[in-house]
C-alpha cells in the first residue's frame, strides 16, 4: 500500500475525522461498514460531492450505535424473508419438516 498515493491520503483524512468523531464509516455503494483503521487499510476510493451546497464525500460517517442498529434491521429482514421463503417451498413441495 502506498502510504503518498493521494487515495491513501484521502482515506486517511476521512479515518481521521470518523475517529475524532468516535464514528465508524459507511459505504452506500459497497455497503460495508469500517472502522477507521479498516478503512484506511481498505481500496475504497473518496470522491468529493457537493451534497445540497456542502461539500461531502461518497461515505457515511455514523456512530457505531447506530451502525448496529442498522445491522440488527438488515439481519432482521433477511431472516424474515428467508422464513418466508422457506414457508412458500415447504407448501410448494408438501414438504414438512422431520420429526426425530
């Protein structure tokens, strides 16, 4: 890794401002969450926006209880949608689950 490369030092100065700020950062386009190491450690690149006259970045910083909050929905409606689907294949097939 190429500590000068300019996208090193855009990771950095954004790692930077998500540990000052005890946030972790957010990708949209990947949808991964890291920490600050993590993301400086990452190939993710920052691009700068102007978001509604600020300026900004492509990333989310947030604070980590809301990043696991955030998970614990994702999680939440992944199980609940695989319950479902699970449902549909048991009728689909007149499959019913093994007793012992």
């Amino acid at each position: 890794m190429n500590t000068n490369s300019q996208e090193y030092q855009h990771r950095k100065q954004l790692a930077m401002k998500a540990h000052r700020s005890g946030c972790v950062i957010f990708s949209p386009e990947t949808q991964k969450y890291y920490t600050p190491r993590e993301f400086l450690d990452s190939n993710e690149v920052v691009k700068y926006i102007v978001r509604e006259m600020v300026p900004a970045t492509n990333f989310d910083l947030m604070k980590p209880k809301i990043a696991i909050k955030k998970k614990l929905e994702e999680l939440n409606k992944t199980e609940s949608e695989f319950q479902d689907f699970l449902r549909r294949m048991m009728s689909a097939f007149e499959m019913a689950p093994k007793t012992k």
